[in-house]
C-alpha cells in the first residue's frame, strides 16, 4: 500500500485544483469579472484553459496512484517519486496561469484598475497567488530531503522559457482580429494563437518540473498499469456479476478488434490514440460551449485545438509521469496489466 501521507498529499492536490479551476471559471464567466479580466482573450486564455485541465488531469491521476492496489512489499520509491513530481506539476499549472493573467493586468491596467470588479479581480488573483505559493512551500517542505539538487542546465532552460514566454504575452499584437480582413486567414491566426499560448504553458510547466523534481530512473509501471490495477480490483470486488465484463474482455481480444487496440496503444510509439482522445474532448468541449458562441464556436476547431493540445502536453509528459512506456513489440490486452502482457 501507499504510505498514508501520499494519499493525503493526494487528496490535499485535487482539492487545490479543483479551487484553481473555480477560481478560473468565476474570473471568465462572472459577467462582471469578465468584463475587466484582461486574460480572456488569447494566447493568455489558451494558458489559463489547458493549465486549468492538466492540473485536473494530474491530480486525478495522483489520487489513483495513491489509492489503487499494489503488491506487497511494491511500492517503491518510483512511484513516490511520480506522485511528488506530479503536485509540484499540479502547483507549477497554477503558477503558470497566475503569470500570463499578470503580465495580461500589467499590459492592459485600463480594463480594470478605478473599477470596483477591477480590484475584486486582482483580490483573487492575489489569493490564488498565496493559496499557490503555499501549496509549493507544503510539497517541497515535505520532499526536500529525497529531492536530488537541481544542474544548472535544468535552472537555465526554466529561466530562458518562462523570459521567452512572458516576452511573448507582453508584446503579442493585441488588434490582430481587427487587422485581419479575410476571414480564413482570421481563423489560422486563432489557431495559432492558441498553440502559441499552450506551447508556452506546457514548455513553462515542464523546464520547471524538471528543476523542482529532477528526472530519474524510471519507475517498473504506467498509468496503463495503474487502470490495470483498479480494473481488476473492481472486477473482484463484482464477484459473481464480474461475468458480465466478460463478453467485452473477449470482444475486444478478438481478431476483429484485437489490431485496433494495438493501433490505439500508446506502448506501440503511436500517436494514434492519444491523438484520437484529444479530438473526442474537443468535440464534447464543442457541444457544451456552442450554446455561448453559437457563431465562433465550432465543433471542428475544437477538436482540432484539443487535439494538438493533448498530443502536445503528451509529448512533454508522457516520460515525467509516466503515462506509458515505449515498447513497439508489446500489445496490450484488456484486463491485463503491463508485466502480464510480458508474460503472456
């Protein structure tokens, strides 16, 4: 079993971003919030947005590994490592977002300062701000001493990122909406907007992680390894009704469909699935935002945004967190977890 303070720590992680979230989404739909929050508008959007989801994503995925099942005597220091790594990461979205949206208050102080939202925005930001700053002091007070020392490359890289970014944010044309008269090339300049303010958050989340939790080897499972280990754990706890999931065990190893699980697998090197996932987040992102643009808003662009985002943040992560191992010869079948798949 985990030890007991990682679960807590755990726990005390998704509280944190599920309060960043709430604070994101007061600031951006609270119409009178909305009307000074400065950072609504791309590329500082685009950072808040995919801050907000990845600090969700990577504290649902710590809470799984510090309650799922492990063998006796299993749990190494990897996977402490993984989920000490992923607070600093979930605190370091936040830290991140908290930055674009100040550098967006400094540049345009006429949107919201001599108005009473104004200062009611930059309370919150403020509070966020401190809430932020102490969830950091809490994670490396209680990692400091099985953290290794930082190399002076890792600092650099940070420091060089986030300047880059905050130049990019401070100077990026404000009118270019208005400066576009073709509406298709106004829709390419939308998109890269967009990729502009995720490739500055995820590269900005990652030199800092590196920093904070230096890489080390890697730990023997993945997160396919972690919804392994709770599907099993839920199909004992079925009992008998566990003979219900076995026609979809059987379905999905099956000739017919056993090639297009191993062309989804991310084990395999492929992009495939992860990219498919992305899309089908875009399109339900599409479906419960049209009702507020039903003229901007579309399906298409969502999913494609979504997509490259996910693909992205992916492509940064998939090694610090240990989402999925690369190994090209192995398939995966369902129900089994990555060393069964050796085995078998």
């Amino acid at each position: 079993m985990m030890p007991a303070r990682y679960k807590v720590n755990a726990c005390i992680a998704l509280a944190f971003a599920v309060v960043f979230y709430l604070f994101w989404q007061v600031c951006k739909q609270q119409p009178a919030l909305a009307q000074v929050a400065t950072f609504t508008e791309d590329p500082y959007d685009a950072v808040g947005s995919f801050g907000v989801l990845f600090a969700l994503f990577t504290a649902l995925l710590s809470v799984i590994r510090a309650f799922r099942p492990y063998q006796p005597d299993k749990v190494g220091d990897g996977q402490q490592v993984l989920l000490t790594r992923a607070a600093y990461l979930i605190c370091l979205s936040a830290a991140v977002t908290l930055g674009a949206d100040i550098v967006a208050m400094l540049r345009y102080p006429a949107v919201w300062l001599g108005f009473s939202a104004g200062y009611t925005l930059a309370a919150l930001v403020g509070a966020m701000a401190l809430l932020t700053a102490l969830m950091g002091w809490r994670i490396h007070h209680t990692a400091r001493q099985s953290r290794p020392p930082s190399t002076q490359q890792h600092w650099t890289r940070a420091i060089v990122i986030s300047l880059v970014g905050a130049i990019i944010c401070a100077l990026y044309p404000q009118n270019w909406r208005q400066n576009t008269p073709v509406e298709g090339l106004w829709m390419v300049f939308i998109l890269f907007t967009i990729v502009v303010g995720m490739l500055i958050f995820f590269a900005s989340v990652w030199a800092w992680g590196l920093v904070l939790s230096p890489p080390r080897e890697a730990p023997d499972e993945d997160f396919i390894d972690d919804l392994a280990a709770l599907y099993h754990w839920f199909k004992t706890r079925l009992g008998p009704l566990s003979l219900v999931l076995a026609p979809f065990e059987k379905a999905f190893g099956s000739p017919l469909l056993h090639p297009i699980v191993n062309w989804v697998n991310p084990r395999k090197n492929r992009w495939y699935g992860i990219a498919l996932i992305g899309i089908l987040i875009g399109v339900a992102l599409a479906l419960g935002e049209t009702h507020l643009h039903p003229r901007i808003v579309l399906i298409e662009v969502f999913a494609g945004v979504s997509g490259v985002g996910i693909v992205i943040g992916y492509a940064f992560f998939v090694k610090p967190l240990a989402l999925a191992r690369i190994d090209p010869k192995r398939s995966l079948a369902p129900g089994m977890s990555g060393k069964e798949n050796n085995r078998a």
